[in-house]
C-alpha cells in the first residue's frame, strides 16, 4: 500500500496535485484505448503471420523467389515479400512484440 505522503493545509499543493492526477488520469486512459485498439489489431494479424510463416518455411516463397529471380513473373507484381529479408524481418518482430506483451514483461514495472 502506498505511503500517504498528503499535509493537512497546503490547499495550492492539493489543488495542484489534484489537477496532475487528473492529467495523468487522462493520459492513461488515452494510451489504454490507444493500445486496446493496437492490441486488437495485432492479435487479429496472427492468423496472417501463421501464413506467412507457413509460406515463408514450406518453400513456396524460395519456388517463387527463383521464379522472380528467373523473369518468370510479370513487372507489375508487387515483390515485397520475395525480397530475402522482409517475412524474417516481420516474423522477428512479431516474436519480439509477443515477448514485450507478456506478463512477465509487465511485471517488470512493478
């Protein structure tokens, strides 16, 4: 439990204390729905990173890489994802966001 570090008659020290909390109060509802939304999203994109994974692994990205790298794929195609880099990128990043909404990260603050 937290210390009551509060003095009976410093009227201007409550009053501004008063206002700080109500900032901060404001503040982190913002960041929670900010991060609720965020949250949200990310966990709805798992499914396309299991996808990824999946395509990246099982060889059908090196059968198109080789393809692209041949001239076997039409100019208008976008090729971010044959690129050697990219899914590795954003299947470790992933891996490390999940890592940094773990509990265990949390209960770091405390």
């Amino acid at each position: 439990m937290a210390e009551n570090k509060c003095r009976p008659g410093e009227k201007d020290q409550q009053i501004a204390r008063i206002e700080q909390m109500e900032s901060y109060l404001e503040d982190v509802k913002a960041a929670i729905h900010n991060v609720s939304g965020a949250l949200e999203d990310f966990m709805d994109a798992q499914k396309k990173v299991i996808a990824l994974e999946n395509y990246y692994e099982g060889g059908c990205w090196r059968k198109d890489f080789e393809d692209d790298e041949a001239g076997n794929l039409p100019d208008y195609l976008k090729r971010g994802v044959l690129t050697e880099d990219a899914i590795y990128d954003a299947l470790t990043d992933n891996d490390e966001l999940l890592k940094i909404i773990s509990m265990d990260q949390f209960e770091k603050l405390w």
